[in-house]
C-alpha cells in the first residue's frame, strides 16, 4: 500500500510549519524522515495519521484520501506518536486487548495476535505488569507493540528508537527491517547512523521544506559533485609534491593534511578526475605512490549542508 | 455500536482500577444513607413510606459527584497525549464522546442501583408508591446524564482536571440553583424562561412522579448540546479544518 503526499501545507497562524511537500513511499520501501528539530516531520507524520487536518493538498493511502474517509485509512496504518502515550495505569495485556479490538481484529484471533507480538516486541516477561512501572525501554516496545498488533500495512514511527539502550536499538532497527520487507515504513530519527542503517530512501526536510529525496548514497554524491582523494606521496620533498599536484590540470586544490607527514587531500575540478593524473605524476617524479582513497563525504555533512543554508 | 462499547468499557474499568468507582460509591451511599435515614427531615422524621428525602439529597449529592467523574474523561487523555493513539484509531470522535459518555452513566447505573436496598426496605415499612419511586430514580437518571454532558464538555476544553471540574460545577450551578433563584425574585416572561431553564424544576415534576415529555425533552437538549460542544472542540482541537 503505498503513501503519496501531495503538495502538503500547514500552519499554525502566520507560521508555515510544513510547506508545499510532496513524496511517494511504495510498498516495501523503508524511508527515514530527517530535519532539525521544528522542521516539520511530526507535523507531516500527524496529518498522514489523520490525527491532524492540513490546509492544502492531501495525502492517499492505497488510493484513498486521509481527509475523505479518515476511518478507512486509520485501519491500515499502525502509529508510534513521538512520546509514546500510553495508559500507564494498565496492564500491557489488557492494553493491547483494547488496542486490537479497536483496530477492528477478528475476536477468536485476538490472543494468538497479543502472544505474537508480546514475543515479537520482547515484552513476554513483562505482560502482566502496568505499562506505568516500566522502563522507558520497555515503554517504548509496548508502544511499538500496539502499532503493529492488527499487522498494519503502513507504519509510521516518529523516533521509535528514543530511550532504548544499544541493544534493543539494533533489536528494534531488524524488527522494522524484516516488517519493512512488504510494508510501507516511514521513520523519523535524528540520529543519521540508524537512518543509514535501516532505510532505504532518505527525506530531509528543513523548516517544512523538503530539501533533499534519495538513498544516502545518491545523497552524497548530489552534494558532492568534485572528487577528492586522499594521497600520500613518499620519497619526495613535502614542498615539491605539494607544487607538481597543484600544477596538474585537474586539479583544483590541493591541501596538507595535518597530523600526517606527507599526505594530501586533492579535490579535483568540478567533473573532473585527476586520480590517473597523480599516478603518472609519481612515475616521472620516481615517487612512491603508497596511498590513494576517495573521500566519501559523510551523511552529517551532507544534512548540515542541507539544512544550514539561510 | 461495538466501537463505543470497547471505549466505554476501557473506561468503566479505569473508574474501577483508578479507585474512583469505589470511592464515590462509598461517599454517594454514604452521604445519600445518613441524610436518607438518619438526619435531618429523614423518613421516620417524615413518618411516611416514600423516598423523598432520598432523591432530595441526591439531587446535591450528584450535582457534586458527576464532575468529579468525569473531569478526568478526556482532559487526562489530552495531558499525557493518549487522545492522539486513541484518534488515530479506526474510531470518530462520536464514537469517542459517546464511548466515554456512557461509561460515566454507567458508573451512575451501578451507584443508583445498589440504592435499591433503600426502595425495598421502605417499601416494607409501609404503602409505598412504586411509580413515583420509578419516576424519581428515572428523574436522576436524567439528570446524571445532564450534568455528565455538561462535564465532558468542560472537560474537552481544558488539559487540566481541577479547571474541568470546577468550569463544571459553574456551569451546573446556574441550572442547579442560579435560574430557579433568579426566576423567583423576578416576574415576567424572564422569569419563566429561566423557570424553564431550571434544572430543578423539571427534576422536581419527575421526583413528584409525574412524566411530562416536556421534561424529558429538556433534559435531552442539555445533554446533546453538551455533546455536540465536546464534539467541536474536539474537531477544532486537532484542526480539520
């Protein structure tokens, strides 16, 4: 079932908090939601739940519109809000009791549904006793265990990671990966690593405009259209190198790396490739050419470059 | 149908979990007990078989109990931010209003019911008239459901309990006492339009055993006004417009 949001706006009063926004997720695909915080990606998270109304656009779900028939569309959607709500006063059991039997699954299913995902999420131990005396860990799974208890086929997770220590952070991310396979998964997060980890297509968006749509590597590279290369060069006098490079036609800078004796950080003209260029530079020098590693910009820089700008 | 009755059921049962049902039980049955048998104008005071004085001072009893009740019903879900996983269920915000709406009459359901004790012991006493009985409890049916209408709105507009239930008993004030007060001291048409608006006054008619379907239809406006505002300002709180 696949989500298309539509040129999505909001505000609140005067203050545009998601701007003209459109993307398409597709069945089977896993895209992580990135921005600063107050970029808009709860905004837009709540409006595709239909917990919010938008201003202009719409989104579909499978076809239908979340502002046509919101009922119809909540079936198919499993929702893990940013702070995890829950009614701390009951019991895990009882609570995803309540949530299937909201969601519409079939009475004689119920139990053997709850015990699936009670061991699915790692909540076995835990059932009986009430959501308010875990731990913020444990909350986190029951959370995601009531968005997944009628086997939705669109999920949506704001941060699902939050408050989960390195274990079950990893334990998390295969568990949305393996449900990720014939699911449509939309996940925010601001931590770039998991993102990278678990998604497949990457959204940024910043100040509720989508800067940036593509899988991280695709993203690297539009924001990287020069190529840089780490050299190091032995047998040679530090100056000379360092002339000889910068005097090769591709080349457009050429930098001294510190902390290293002789290597160097060569970026090339826009388009251009010099890696060939300092090989047979080394040869007629007589040159040991002992290191040559393309650059690859990490996806921090990227999303700060992204985001930053203005 | 089935929506509703699992909200309401989630509900009914955090009454009981949360202690609530039970301690209002205890002080209704309590307060209602004492002032019914004990003190005051009570039945032997009276000397005769009827349960006026219990449905006078139930009449008080749950004009302070009700918003007690129901201050928590959708405030303490927009506190700690349950409204948005219960909206973004396959549910409107009807089934919500009316989920909830039921669960706190239910409450009252069962409160009244274990009066009962009190109507059997009477009747036993001495020649009771059983249709005024069942107008009178009828009469307080009506009445919880009105001032349950009322709370649930007050508590749609607030996250805080305290300001759900004092804006409640405000409101309830007027119809409780303020517009009978006010339309005694005064003439005219004013006067009786607030005669009509009195909550009392109709009450009173049913406690008498008497059915009029013009109380019964006051009663229900009250409660579908309370309703419908819990619905608008729910339908605006998460905008869509």
């Amino acid at each position: 079932m696949e989500v298309s949001v539509e040129n999505l706006t909001k505000s609140y009063g005067f203050q545009k908090a998601v701007d003209n926004i459109s993307f398409k997720v597709d069945t089977g695909e896993i895209v992580g939601f990135l921005g600063p915080n107050g970029a808009g990606k709860t905004t837009t998270m709540k409006i595709i739940t239909c917990f919010m109304g938008c201003n202009e656009g719409d989104v579909k779900i499978g076809g239908i519109s979340v502002q046509a028939n919101p009922e119809e569309v909540k079936r198919h959607i499993g929702y893990l809000p940013e702070t995890n709500p829950l009614y701390k006063e009951m019991p895990v059991i009882d609570y995803l009791q309540f949530v299937a039997e909201i969601q519409n699954v079939p009475k004689p299913k119920i139990r053997g549904r709850i015990f699936e995902i009670v061991s699915t999420c790692g909540l076995k131990a835990e059932k009986y006793k009430k959501i308010g005396e875990l731990s913020k860990g444990f909350q986190q799974r029951v959370g995601l265990a009531q968005a997944l208890i009628h086997d939705p086929e669109v999920l949506i997770l704001d941060e699902p990671t939050s408050g989960l220590d390195p274990n079950q952070i990893v334990e998390i991310r295969e568990l949305i990966k393996k449900i990720g396979r014939e699911k449509t998964v939309i996940l925010s997060s601001h931590i770039l690593a998991e993102v990278e980890a678990t998604c497949d297509r990457i959204i940024i968006i910043n100040k509720g405009i989508l800067v940036a749509d593509g899988t991280a590597s695709s993203l690297r590279k539009q924001a990287q259209d020069k190529e840089i290369v780490k050299v190091t060069i032995e047998d040679g006098p530090n100056e000379e190198i360092y002339r000889s490079l910068q005097a090769l036609e591709t080349v457009e800078l050429v930098d001294l790396l510190p902390h290293y004796t002789q290597a160097f950080e060569v970026q090339s003209k826009a388009g251009m490739n010099s890696r060939k260029a300092i090989f047979k530079l080394c040869v007629e020098k007589g040159w040991s050419l002992t290191e040559m590693t393309p650059v690859e910009r990490k996806l921090e820089e990227v999303f700060r470059d992204l985001t930053i700008t203005n | 149908m089935n929506k509703i009755w699992i909200i309401t059921k989630r509900e009914l049962r955090s009454f009981f979990d949360s202690l609530m049902a039970y301690v209002m039980i205890v002080l209704f049955l309590g307060f209602s007990g004492f002032f019914t048998w004990i003190f005051g104008s009570d039945i032997f005071l009276v000397g005769q078989a009827s349960l006026q004085s219990f449905f006078g001072i139930s009449y008080w009893t749950l004009f302070f109990f009700i918003p007690a009740i129901t201050m928590g019903l959708l405030a303490e879900e927009q506190k700690s931010g349950t409204i948005e996983l219960l909206i973004t269920k396959p549910v409107s915000d009807w089934q919500i209003i009316t989920g909830k709406f039921l669960a706190a009459f239910l409450l009252i359901c069962i409160t009244l019911v274990l009066t009962l004790p009190y109507y059997i012991t009477v009747a036993n006493i001495g020649k009771i008239d059983h249709s005024a009985v069942l107008m009178g409890y009828l009469g307080l049916l009506f009445m919880s459901a009105a001032y349950i209408s009322i709370g649930l709105f007050t508590s749609s507009i607030t996250n805080n309990q305290i300001v759900a239930l004092l804006a409640a008993l405000f409101i309830g004030i007027f119809f409780h006492l303020i517009f009978s007060l006010v339309s005694s001291s005064s003439g005219g048409w004013f006067a009786n339009l607030l005669g009509y608006l009195s909550l009392g006054t109709h009450y009173e008619s049913m406690a008498r055993g008497v059915i009029d379907s013009k109380d019964i239809l006051y009663f229900l406006s009250i409660i579908f006004a309370g309703l419908l505002g819990t619905e608008l300002v729910m339908s605006r709180r998460h905008g869509s417009t």
